[in-house]
C-alpha cells in the first residue's frame, strides 16, 4: 500500500486538505502504478518546521511503497507533488523535501494484506 505522509508549517483547513488529499492519491496511484483504492495520504499542516533556517512556508514528505519506486518514479512524484503543494499551499519547490522508501514484502506480511 503506497502510503505518502506530507508534514508542513502551513496550516491547512478542511476544504484544502481535501483537495491536496484527492490530487494526491491520483497522482500517487497514476505514477506507481496502483489502484487508487491501495493508496493512502496524510496531511499535517501546522507543524512547527523549519527549513534552510527560516520558518517560511516548507513541506516534508515520506513516501513507502512496497515496490513501484525507482529513480525515474521518485522524481516524477516528488515534482508532482510539489506542484500540488505549490498550487494549494503556496510551498515553493525549493521548500520541499521528500524521502522514498521501496519497502521489500516478507511471504507473512503478503498474507496479512491479502488473506485479511
């Protein structure tokens, strides 16, 4: 399940949560290549951060998936979910830092997400 956690000093209200919620698992789900339905995205705004020494409008982002990312993926994501942000919370992209993590699955964890 591609999961992308989104942290940013920004406060965001309910209306814009729900945009960047629903422009976010489309763009994850096109770009890994999985169902909208497999995919899950948080946001927290509000969050004391600061980013090149400044408490400026910045972002932090996670992104775990079990397979799907690659060089040519994370860079895709990592700018297209910098627009999203840049176009619902005024974040530039030079504000923005997002980490991947290609999660491998063990035969017990498969089980659990599919036999459940």
């Amino acid at each position: 399940m591609p999961t992308l956690n989104l942290y940013t000093n920004v406060p965001v209200d309910a209306v814009t949560t729900s945009d960047i919620l629903k422009d976010a698992t489309k763009a994850v789900a096109k770009i890994i290549g999985k169902p909208e339905s497999y995919v899950m995205i948080l946001v927290n705004g509000g969050v004391p951060m600061a980013f090149a020494g400044t408490e400026a409008p910045a972002a932090y982002g996670e992104l775990i998936s079990i397979g799907g990312l690659g060089p040519s993926v994370n860079a895709k994501l990592s700018s297209t979910v910098a627009d999203i942000l840049q176009t619902k919370l005024s974040i530039d992209s030079s504000r923005f830092y997002i980490k991947f993590y290609d999660v491998q699955v063990t035969e017990t964890q498969q089980c659990h997400w599919t036999c459940v």
